[in-house]
C-alpha cells in the first residue's frame, strides 16, 4: 500500500504556508479586547490537541482590515512556530468563530485539495514523523523557532486522495468523541460550579426567601435553607450557618515523599502523585508507581498542589499515594464533589501563599487548617452532592473513556501516516472499540 504514495517536501506538496502579519499594523496590547469582531490567536489557543478558547483576545473589524496576511479559512491548519513549537489545531466548522487571525508565532498551513486532503495534512502535523523532523529542524535555545524555510524541508508521505480521506475519517472519528466527551465535561463541571456558587458563596436560596421570592427549589430542599442573613467575621452569612475552619470542616492529609528506590513505571504497588506535573484535566494522569506510599489518598479525595504552584486542583480516580507536593482532603461529611467545589474556590487564598513564597510557593498544613471558611449545616452539604454526583460520575466515566480512546488514536495515527496499518485493519479495530 505504501509504495503507492509519494513523499514530497512541504515546499513541494499541494500546500501553502502562510505567515501572520508582522508589519506596523499588528495589534499592541492596548488593541486587544475581551470580546470582538475577530479573534486573534495567543499561544494557549493552540494546543497538542487542537484549539482550546478559555482565554480569548479579539481585535475590532476595523484592525482586521488593517492587516494584510494571516487570517484563517474554514479548513486550515494552524502550527505554532516559536516557543511552544509544533502544536496544531484544524480551523473545521466545529469552530464558532468566523473570523480567526493567526499570531506572529504562528503559521496557516492551506492543504490544496483534493491533491491533499485538509485534515489528512492536520493529522500528518500531529503525527511523530513530522515532529521527528520538526526537532532535528528547531533553532534556538532560549526561544525555540522553525522559520518557514526549515517548515518546507519537512517530508510528508502522500497517500492517493481516497486513502487520505479514509485515514482522516478513522483518526477523526476518534477525535470528534473525545471533543464531544471533553465538552461534556466542561458543560457538567459548569453546572455543578455554578450551583456551588449559587448555594455557598452568593445563598442564593437564602436571600430569596428573605425576599419573599421563591427560591426554585423542591419544597424538601428550600426548606434546610433559612430565611435570613446575619453578620459574621466573614460577611453575611445564612442564619445559624457557622464560621469555622478547614480544620473544622475537612480531613486533610499532607504528602510525604517515599524513598527514591520505591518508585516504578511498571504499574508496581499504587499511582503515586507528586504535584502539578501529575494533575490533569480533573483526574491525574499516571506517571509512576510506589511499592511502599506513606501518604495515601483515597479515590475520590479531592488533590491539591501544596508547592509551586500552589493550589491546582484534580481529583483522585483511585486510591493512591500522593509526595511532598500534594495534600489530599475530604469534607467530613464525606461528600466529594462539595470539597472539590470548595478547594476551587480558595484560588485567591492559595494564591496568596504562592505570592509569600521565598524560593517557591508552599502552603504548610497549620496554615491549611487554619484557612477560614462558611460552615453550612451538613443536611445542605449532603443535598448538594446528591444534586451534582451524578453529573460527576459521568464526568469520571467520561474521562476513563476519552484516555482511552486518546491512547488508541495515538497507537493508529503514527501507523497510518506512514502506511504501517492498512486502513481496513484500522476501521476495524475502532469499530470494536
């Protein structure tokens, strides 16, 4: 199968590279907007697996008529080129914006179609035979760089179209559900977010009935919340709810790193987790193994960084064991989705400690004890994990489900670029899956 493809240079191939603007009208810091006519890319925009839009800048319609090169159609690649170099995210019409320029870190990579399939060249970029090349052609120390010249000596093997468009639809397929499951996630984690901030931070419910308005609750659940704010060392807070402590609220345990031998990539004894590194999406993802954990977490504890940074926050999946890095905590109620909701919202606590540090950040645990907090009756605490538990059970099935689809999609993809698998052979294994 792979003797009928052709391997071309990018500058070569059915392809344009396409720069950003880089003349006396591109934006200063002052031209960006919170909200615009186009978006233009930053740096955290481009990811390892495609776009992501938590933090957006635009620029006016007038600025994007000002500038000549560097705006994206439907279609398009985009590779980042300086820094952070060789991420990739595909311009489809799963993307809801229209207009998207491009930064000065940035290339558009334009497939000429149906020589060259759009998204059989995006999963070409993603592959590890381009970033094979791409790091044998990286310059620069301090800043890494590929400069458009090193891009079009990069080799990318050609199937015929028909194949092309059948390896973009098997890797495409494993890739549009793990978009939809990190969606998902995103709109679930969304909800059980602003219910928490709705009950526990602004007492929703509460002021309602002070007001006199119903508070949209079942009669059982707006009953366990009074009618009345009073004063407290923390503000207005809901009558006969109490200003307490973590220490109070919370069974903390601070990591405790094992000795050096003890550790194994093997899957040997219980994941251990040693801080941010580990932390991924909601769950962390597993790097090494403890055959004798001192410090142990249990699934479902809520995980927080206690050094540099301070603060970041997942959740276990599984019992484990957590280093010097990590503290594990769980409301004494028991409710985990209540004190993961809760750790979240110390960010300006925690930030706090990571401002004070002297070498890096660090949080000790008198200090974590000792951090204040609103103590609702353990009735409303109960009632708020059962509203979002379920919600968070498919947020934890979902998470299992997308690694392992990642993990196959990453077994297929360098296979099919480089003609290894036959597509049948592929189409078949992801529809067992």
């Amino acid at each position: 199968m792979a003797g009928e493809w052709r391997v071309e240079t990018f500058e070569n191939a059915p392809l344009q590279i396409i720069d950003g603007d880089r003349g006396t009208n591109y934006p200063n810091q002052a031209e960006f907007l919170a909200a615009g006519h186009c978006l233009f890319l930053n740096a955290g925009n481009v990811t390892t697996t495609g776009f992501r839009f938590s933090d957006c800048t635009f620029i006016t319609a007038e600025k994007d008529a000002s500038l000549r090169k560097g705006k994206l159609v439907r279609n398009d690649v985009v590779l980042t080129t300086r820094g952070t170099v060789g991420n990739a995210a595909y311009f489809d019409d799963s993307v809801p914006f229209d207009y998207i320029r491009i930064n000065s870190g940035m290339v558009i990579l334009r497939a000429q179609a149906p020589a060259l399939q759009p998204r059989y060249l995006y999963f070409f970029v993603r592959s590890a035979l381009f970033h094979a090349q791409v790091s044998a052609l990286r310059t620069g120390s301090a800043q890494p760089q590929l400069p458009i010249q090193d891009i079009n000596r990069v080799e990318i093997p050609i199937p015929p179209p028909d194949e092309q468009s059948a390896i973009a639809r098997i890797l495409g397929t494993l890739d549009d559900k793990i978009e939809l499951n990190w969606r998902m996630s995103e709109t679930l984690e969304a909800m059980a977010r602003a219910l928490f901030k709705s009950w526990f931070v602004d007492f929703d419910p509460v002021r309602a009935k002070a007001e006199g308005r119903d508070p949209g609750l079942p009669k059982p659940l707006a009953d366990l919340f009074p009618a009345r704010l009073v004063d407290s060392e923390l503000g207005e807070i809901p009558e006969r709810w109490e200003v307490a402590s973590v220490d109070d609220e919370f069974d903390l345990t601070m990591g405790q790193s094992p000795p050096g031998d003890t550790y194994n990539e093997t899957g040997d004894g219980l994941p251990f987790y040693q801080g941010r590194a580990d932390f991924e999406s909601r769950f962390p993802k597993r790097r090494v193994y403890c055959t004798a954990p001192t410090r142990l977490a249990k699934a479902g504890d809520t995980l927080i960084s206690v050094r540099a940074p301070v603060g970041d926050i997942n959740m276990a999946g599984e019992d484990c064991a957590i280093g010097r890095g990590v503290a594990a905590a769980r409301h004494k109620s028991g409710s985990r989705s209540f004190t993961y909701q809760f750790m979240r919202g110390l960010e300006a606590v925690f930030a706090r400690f990571e401002a004070e540090g002297t070498v890096f950040g660090s949080i000790s645990k008198k200090d974590f004890h000792a951090i204040p907090c609103v103590a609702p009756p353990r009735p409303v605490v109960v009632a708020f994990e059962m509203m979002v538990s379920l919600g968070d059970g498919r947020i934890e099935a979902t998470t299992r489900e997308t690694r392992t689809l990642a993990a196959l999609r990453d077994t297929l993809l360098p296979k099919l670029i480089s003609g290894e698998m036959r597509v049948k052979e592929a189409e078949r294994i992801v529809g067992t899956v």
